[in-house]
C-alpha cells in the first residue's frame, strides 16, 4: 500500500502544508496511522475499503489536527522558517525551477482557508473525483464542489493581485 500511494499522500500533504519536511512527518503519521488500523480490521472491511480516498482521509485529517495544536500553541521561532532540504534525485534546473513555482503555489495556497485549500488540493494536486474529494473531506459532493470553485476562484483573483504587485514593484504600473 505504501508503494501504491506514498506519491499521492505526499503531494498531497505538501500542498496543505507548504513545507517539505512537514510533509514527510504528516505523511509518515498518515501511513502509520493506516497500518494500525488496519491490523484491527477484518477481512471484509480490508476487501471494501478504498485505499486512496482513505489514506488521503487520514493525511487531511492528520494536518487539520496539526492546524487545531498549532491554534493553541505559541508562534514557532525562526527554526521553522528554515529552508526545506533539496531533493538529491533532482537536476539543478529543475529543483530552481520546481522550487519557484512550488514556492508561489505554497504561498497562494496558504492564504486561503483550510477547508478551500484542502478541496483545491485534493481536486487539483491529487487528481480525485469531487465524489472521493467529498469523502476524504466529509462533505456532501455539493460542498465539495463549493470549496474547490470558491477555492479556484480566490486563488486566481491572488495570483492576479500578485501579479499586479510585482508590475507595480517593476515599474510597469506606473500611471
């Protein structure tokens, strides 16, 4: 199972979270979490489980409890705002490349509220059908559906101010 998925759960967990390393422990956590239940499972329930939409259930989860902690605990010191290790698997060009545009998607995607962003991640970054989006998320499909068009939406109109910001920044929104 954690071959069939560490892909999906990763990306996923990356893009609720922005960082590298968090997303490896949600990741971590989620798995772990997995295999204990599933030593409590019978046959049966194993048989019609639905491997994708629950582990990616079990890494939102683990990430909305982390967002709850961290709620009631104290602002991290500068530590946190460490830079994520590189990827020793990846060229030059594409780790600059990767970590450009993963960093402006990270930055856009923390901005907007937590059930949009679990939606639009799940949707967009993960590839599911609004019908498992709905169920990781537990949600009517309709709900679903709000959140990832809200979500889309709020994303464009940031991406768009963003833009805007950088014009003005260069010189090109001078009037």
């Amino acid at each position: 199972m954690y071959e069939a998925y560490r892909g999906p759960v990763f990306s996923t967990a990356l893009r609720l979270c922005g960082r590298w390393a968090e997303a490896e422990d949600l990741s971590a956590e989620a798995f772990l979490r997995a295999y204990r239940a599933l030593c409590g499972y019978g046959p049966e329930r194993i048989a019609d489980l639905r491997p994708r939409a629950w582990l990616l259930t079990i890494v939102t989860n683990v990430w909305r409890n982390g967002l709850r902690s961290a709620a009631r605990k104290p602002p991290p010191g500068p530590l946190e705002d460490a830079p994520d290790p590189p990827d020793p698997a990846e060229g030059v060009e594409d780790a600059a490349a990767r970590h450009e545009t993963g960093r402006e998607l990270a930055g856009l995607l923390a901005e907007l509220p937590a059930a949009q962003r679990a939606a639009v991640v799940l949707r967009h970054v993960t590839d599911l059908p609004v019908a498992e989006v709905a169920e990781v998320m537990g949600v009517p499909e309709g709900t679903a559906k709000s959140h990832v068009s809200r979500g889309l939406a709020r994303l464009r109109r940031l991406h768009r101010d963003e833009g805007r910001l950088h014009q003005d920044q260069e010189g090109g929104g001078a009037r």
